[in-house]
C-alpha cells in the first residue's frame, strides 16, 4: 500500500495547494499517539492550546497517527489531497520523505526567526533535518537517542558486572540472567517502530548502511540476514525472551522490565524514566550504550560504523499548502522555548534540542550521560525520500516472522526470501528516487 501511494504521490507531484481547508483560525497539528503516558499527552495537548490561544487567539485541532504507517499515509493523503494538518511532529526518519514531497516549508532566515531563531537549537539536532544546511525543513522538537536500561540488581546476581559493547556478548548476558519467571532481555516483536531499529545498528556495526552512497538498497546482504537472526533466535533458539513478546509492543516490554523481570531493556530512550518511578526497579537500573560490534565479531570490523542509535527524535514540519505559516511558527516558537522544553522532557521525557534546556539537563542529572554520550554517537539514517517504505520494508520482514516465531523458528530459507523481496521493493523506491519520481 505505501509503495501504491507513493507512486500516486510521484504521478501527482505537488501541484495541488489548496490549503488545509478548514477554520483559518484554528491550526491542525499532528503527531503520534503516546500509549505509554496517554492522560499526560492529553493534559500536556490543553495546556499547549490553552497558552497558544491566550497569546495569539487561535485554537489547536490536535490530531494523531499510531504507527509508522499512519505516518507515512497521513503525509501521502495531505500532499496529493492539497490538504490536511498544518503542522507535524514527524519522526526524524521521516524528514526525508517529508522533504521530497516539496510540500513542506523550506526554513530560511525569515523562518528561522519566526521560531525563535536557528542558534537556540542544540547543532547536533539538526542532523537530518535537510539535505545540507542550506536545505533544511526539520525544525528540532525532540531528542530521543537509544540505549538500554539495564536491571543492575540482576546483573549483580548473575555476576556480571561491566555492560556488553558486542551483540553477542549482550546475548551472553541475557542468557545468563534467564532464570525461572525473569529473562534476559524485553523485546517488543509486534511494535510498530522498534524492530528495524535493531537491524539498522547491527548492519552499520558491520559495515552496512542499509542504502548504499551510490543509491543501492543493502538489504539482502550477509550483514542484515545475521542481524534478523540475532534479533529473531532470542526468541527462538537462545530463549532469552518470553515467547509471549512475540506479540507484544513497546509498552508491554517496558511493562515487563518495570516489573524487575528482564535483566536488559535495550532500544529504549530517556521517555522510559517516568515509568521507572515507584516500581520494582526504581533505584536499581541504569542506563547503558547499546553495543557497537557487530553480530559474529569480537571487534568492529576496519568498515564497521559506531552507531550507538540512530539519530532519532521528532522534527516539526510546515505545511506550504495552506495559508496559515505564521500561526505555524508562532505555535512552534512557543514549544522551543527552555521553559516548555524542560516541561516536555519533565511529562514525557524526550530530551530538549533547545541547548539551553539541554545544558541545564544534563547538569543536574548524571544518570543522563550514557544517553548524552549515545546522542553524540548517533548516526543518521539515509536522507532520500525512499527511506519511509525501506524503513517499513524492514518492519514488514518482522510481521511476516511472526507466525514462524510463534512456532519456534523462521528459517534461514524463509528469511531469505523475505530480504530478497524486501531489496527489491527497496530498490524500486530508491530507484523512482533516482529518476524524480517525487
């Protein structure tokens, strides 16, 4: 379906500019749901639109997408349509798609001083907000770079004490901490968002880059197929996950590590804290970097990538089919501010991109380092329109797994196949790319 749209966004270009054909008055925002603090994100969306209404006398219409997916299509709808939300909170691996349409507001110095200007922004943050620095549409929101939380007290007692830097090592650990009711490691197979993220740093850690500098897709390589199947023997072979989290997505593998029964909780970020408080391993976790070498190895190979996370967070983005770009700034000048970034991390907590807020962050908190540390270490993922669907191909390998990991095994034939078809789908929307198909 999404290379469907695609290919109708590619036929239909950006001619359409109708506007967002509601209310000049109110402005449409969208970003993800938050399943993990939903009564804080609806308190946190009326307070934001409660300010924004004192100050310009507009009002918010917050709307929502739940999967990477709904990401994807909300975009494609809105850019053929000439219509839709004015403002989105997109995840930064979809800035590149976003900026392909040609549909979204190119930041110029007019732009960036409508926000409050590009120097209040942590530099770091704008990895992948354009194409270069003068071609920028990602304007920084929020900071999420991954690590794990690491259960210390079970650590302790499988005597083991210094943090993974290998995969294997880390598989090692978890076996080692599987014991009765309590595994090694919370995984969520069914999230929507989480499992490409696995296969991303185990493939950099070797040498691949998922989308090679001359445009080649680099999926149905040695690389990926032993990432999938470190991800996948977890489950399967090395039952150091609960079967159970086949079907599982984030908040359920957090639910479980907050429970002190897994030992590791990797691919996780700072918005996990507010849920360590007041449960069984408040006190007893830390964080620690997701291990750089990869899958096979006991070092990076001369090629191998230190990615620690991919560089992750949310971007907002501005519409340019509508006429409301002022209100747009207005209400993202009013979330960069040190004040309402500082409360954002507080409810929620995404680290600010405002370098004031940051600083003062990580100044009165130590835990914070390994994250900051993983931030610097971060690696962005290919900047070309392509990467939406190469990301949900990679996805889809999962979802199609699902049934054979449910039985106990997904063979190295079934996963060969699935990465075979997951390249060429790649490589046709890289190639669509190439020849301006957008």
């Amino acid at each position: 379906m999404a290379v469907v749209a695609l290919a109708a966004l590619s036929l239909q270009g950006c001619a359409v500019v109708n506007g967002s054909g509601d209310d000049p008055n109110t402005l449409r925002v969208m970003m993800g749901a938050d399943t993990t603090y939903p009564k804080e994100r609806k308190q946190w969306q009326q307070d934001v639109a409660a300010e924004f209404k004192r100050t310009t006398g507009a009002n918010v219409q917050w709307e929502t997408y739940a999967s990477a997916q709904e990401e994807l299509t909300a975009i494609q709808t809105s850019v053929i349509s000439g219509q839709g939300p004015d403002v989105y909170a997109i995840g930064s691996t979809f800035t590149p798609t976003a900026y392909a349409t040609g549909a979204f507001v190119e930041m110029g110095k007019k732009e960036w001083k409508a926000v409050g200007g590009k120097d209040q922004f942590d530099p770091a943050s704008f990895g992948i907000s354009g194409p270069s620095t003068s071609k920028q549409i990602g304007i920084p929101f929020a900071s999420r770079p991954f690590v794990m939380a690491v259960n210390k007290e079970l650590l302790a007692q499988a005597g083991i004490d210094s943090m993974p830097t290998t995969w294997d090592e880390l598989t090692e650990d978890a076996k080692a901490t599987t014991t009765g009711d309590h595994h090694g490691m919370a995984i969520a197979y069914a999230d929507g968002f989480d499992p490409w993220k696995f296969i991303w740093g185990m493939a950099q850690n070797a040498g691949n880059t998922i989308v090679s500098k001359s445009g080649r897709a680099e999926i149905d390589t040695p690389a990926v197929q032993n990432a999938y199947r470190t991800y996948f023997d977890w489950v399967t072979k090395d039952g150091v996950v609960d079967k159970a989290a086949i079907g599982w997505n984030n908040a359920q593998a957090l639910a479980q590590f907050t429970e002190g029964k897994a030992a590791f909780f990797p691919m996780t970020t700072t918005t996990a804290i507010n849920s360590f408080t007041g449960t069984p391993v408040d006190g007893k976790y830390e964080f620690a970097l997701l291990p750089t070498v990869p899958p096979g190895a006991t070092e990076r190979p001369s090629n191998g990538i230190e990615a620690a996370s991919i560089l992750s967070g949310d971007n907002w983005v501005v519409a340019d089919y509508g006429t409301k770009q002022d209100l747009s700034f207005d209400f993202i000048k009013q979330l960069s501010t040190p004040k309402a970034q500082l409360e954002y991390y507080k409810l929620f907590g995404n680290l600010p991109t405002n370098a004031e807020a940051a600083g003062q962050l990580a100044a009165a908190n130590p835990q914070l380092k390994p994250i900051i540390d993983a931030g610097k270490l971060s690696k962005p993922t290919a900047f070309t329109g392509a990467w939406s669907d190469i990301q949900l191909a990679l996805v889809d390998v999962v979802v199609q797994s699902i049934p054979q990991l449910k039985g106990g095994e997904v063979t190295d034939d079934q996963l060969r196949k699935r990465l075979r078809d997951a390249q060429e789908d790649a490589q046709s929307t890289l190639n669509r790319q190439k020849n301006g198909g957008l």
